[in-house]
C-alpha cells in the first residue's frame, strides 16, 4: 500500500468538502436570501476546485475522492482490494474533517447535524441517475480522454447541481460528511441512507454494464 495515494486521498476529499460547504455557508451569507445566487456560487466553486484537485492528485492516487468511483477502479482491476479499504477509509475521514475545517474557518460549531431534509422518489432517482452519469463519465474518460478527466468531471458536477432535484450528491463520503454540517450543503441524517443507497445501486449497475462491455471487448 502507498501511503503517498492514501494522503492523496484523504487531502484531496477534505479540501474537496472545504470548497462544498465553503462555497455554501458564503454562497448563502451573501446571496440575501436567493438560493439561486447560491447555488450558482456553490457549484462554479465546487466544479473549479474539482479541476484543480483532479489535475494536481491524479498522478498520485488517481484522484478518486468518492468511494463508488474506487469500487469502480477496484473492479476494472486498477485499484486493488487492499487499497480500495484503505482509499474509502481515507475519503470518508478526510470528507468529514473537511466539514469540520470549514467550521472552525466559518467560526461555527464544530460538531454539527444537519436538518435539511432531501427525501422522496425524486430525491432518489435523482442520486441514481446522478451516480450512473458520474461513473461513466469517468470511466469513458479514463478510457478515451484521460487527459480531460479533471475537465470532464468538473463540468459534469457543475451541471449536475442544476439538473438533478438531489444536487448531485453521487459520492457517499461526500453525503456523509454534509449529515455532520447544519449548512446549506447539509443533509439531514435520517436521509443519508436513502441517499448512499442509490448511489450504490447505481455502481453495481454501472459495474454489471462495465463488465460486459469489457468482456466483449476482449472477445473481439
């Protein structure tokens, strides 16, 4: 195991979460009260610092910084199963101490919960769909435009804060980090398992879809 890909990771997706829930609290503090204003704020942030981390932490860890997109790497056999622990291990920690980070930036409690409730069929679909879309982006663009992923994943999560009702979520690290942060990023608890739970139902689709794809290719 490479502890170098594992610092990667977990910097990586604690300055990820700072630039999320950054963006949000400014976002909201200077919108006066239009989500709109903020939500724009929030994802330009979130799709720039996306591209700058992907572009710097790529050559190490390959810049996953979502556990679903590490199970991905793990099943096209780029990431083995020793580092796929590790790898969650580290984005869902750096995920959370990025929340906190931006607390004690924020000057704000630093152990919060969220009660911003994101819930229903909608809500859910959307994360599916949000996740399906994250996953094959990356994995095409890994395969035939890898020298545009940080681009290609930056403006697809910048889109996505806009044309899903979940805001694009697509990382469970990320959904459990933003249950611990009463902010505008947040997501209230009791949600969070509606949430993870289509994003993994999407992975094992996506995986299934991949496999075949390979298999096939390798056949021809």
């Amino acid at each position: 195991m490479h502890r170098g890909k594992i610092l990667a990771e977990f910097l990586g997706t604690a300055l990820l979460l700072l630039v999320v829930a950054g963006s949000g609290v400014m976002g909201q503090s200077l919108s006066e009260g239009n989500t709109a204003i903020a939500l724009l704020a929030n994802s330009i942030a979130t799709g720039c610092g996306l591209f700058v981390l992907i572009s710097l932490l790529a050559p190490i860890s390959s810049a996953h910084f979502n556990p679903v997109v590490s199970l991905l790497a793990w099943q096209v056999g780029t990431l083995g199963k020793r580092d796929l622990f590790a790898y969650i291990l580290a984005q869902v920690s750096g995920a959370i101490g990025g929340i906190w980070l931006t607390h004690i930036l924020f000057t704000m409690p630093i152990i919060q919960t969220s009660g911003k409730s994101r819930h229903g069929l909608g809500i859910w679909l959307s994360e599916f769909f949000a996740t399906l879309i994250l996953l094959t982006v990356v994995y095409l663009g890994v395969k035939y435009a890898k020298e545009k992923v940080a681009m290609l994943v930056a403006l697809t999560v910048t889109a996505g804060y806009w044309f899903t009702s979940s805001t694009f979520f697509a990382n469970p690290a990320v959904t459990i980090a933003r249950s611990l942060t009463n902010t505008f990023v947040g997501i209230a608890p009791t949600d969070v398992f509606g949430f993870i739970a289509a994003q993994l139902v999407a992975s094992i689709l996506i995986i299934i879809v991949v496999r075949k794809y390979e298999q096939r290719n390798n056949l021809s």
